[in-house]
C-alpha cells in the first residue's frame, strides 16, 4: 500500500517535472514559495512594488537555474538563498537604504535585550545600524531575528557553516548593542 508523499518527495517530483517542461509544476512551485520568497525580500527594500518585482526576478532566476539544483537543500531554501542575492544586488546596484519596519524593529529589540524601544529616535537608530552591518551578518541577524529561521537554514541560505553563521550572529547583535547603547 502506498503512504503518502513526503514533503521533498514532492518537492523532488515538481523539480523533475519543471525540468521536463511543464509549466504547470512551476506555477505550484511559485504559489507554494511566493509569500515567503516576498517576505524575505520586502526586508531588503522600500516599497512593496520593489518587493513584488524582487519576487518575480527570484522565480524567473530560478526557474532558468533549475537544472543546477542538485536537492541537496529543500527547494525553499534553494529559493531563499536565490532570492538574497536577487535583494542584495538590487540594494548594491541601486544603493537604496533599507528601512526597517516597526515589526522588525521590535524583533530585534527584544533579542537584544533592551526591551521595547518607543522613541522614534531609537527605533531610527537601530534602523541604520541594521542597514551598516556587514552583509554577511546583516543577513544572518535578519534571517535570525525577523524570519525566526534555524542556524542550519541560514547557514544553507548564506552558504556557510552553522558555526559561521552563530558567530556572524554574535558578531552582528554585538555590533547592535555597541551601537545602539553606546
């Protein structure tokens, strides 16, 4: 008797039917992966027209990328990973400051111990020392704090170690703290 499928048994499934052309696994893939995917790089801009936009250029990244996934992460991850790189290279070529939201704001607040922070100076403050991380920590703290993703998932989405992405995790809430409390 068959069980059901396993979520990367499906994942594998839609992968082998993309590669053989079938637009119609794609679309599964996209409506699976949008939200997320949209989430991820509305952080990374201002406006959700850029976010929409970012999104469509990660699937279409990857969609002409599919014969170089090799399933060794999850499909969502691999898009994830896709979708960093789409937000950092529009952030770079474009050199557009990223605003951090109120929600985000209060994340990271509250992991970095100093509770809610109400003063509209403040929350500017943090703003600019997110956005004046090194990349590497400013994604793995925002992965961390805002996404609320595992060190595993981070260290596949910012193609590292675990151990580097912890440390960069330290590295960049420290910077925060000698920021922020000065």
């Amino acid at each position: 008797m068959r069980g059901v499928a396993a979520p990367d048994d499906d994942e594998d499934a839609l992968v082998a039917r993309i590669r053989a052309g079938e637009r119609a696994a794609f679309t599964d893939v996209v409506k699976r992966h949008r939200d997320a995917v949209q989430r991820l790089v509305r952080g990374y801009v201002t406006s959700d027209a850029a976010a929409e936009d970012l999104t469509q250029q990660t699937f279409l990244s990857a969609l002409r990328a599919i014969d170089t996934f090799r399933g060794e992460a999850r499909l969502g991850t691999w898009l994830h990973r896709i979708a960093v790189n789409t937000a950092l290279n529009f952030a770079r070529d474009e050199k557009r400051a990223r605003s951090v939201s109120i929600e985000e704001v209060e994340l990271i607040t509250n992991a970095l111990g100093t509770g809610r922070m109400a003063a509209r100076e403040a929350k500017r403050k943090l703003g600019a020392a997110v956005a004046e991380l090194p990349s590497k920590q400013r994604i793995v703290v925002e992965l961390r704090l805002v996404h609320e993703l595992s060190f595993k998932a981070i260290a596949e989405i910012a193609e590292c170690s675990e151990e580097s992405a912890r440390a960069n995790f330290q590295h960049g809430v420290k910077r925060l703290r000698e920021r922020i409390l000065g």
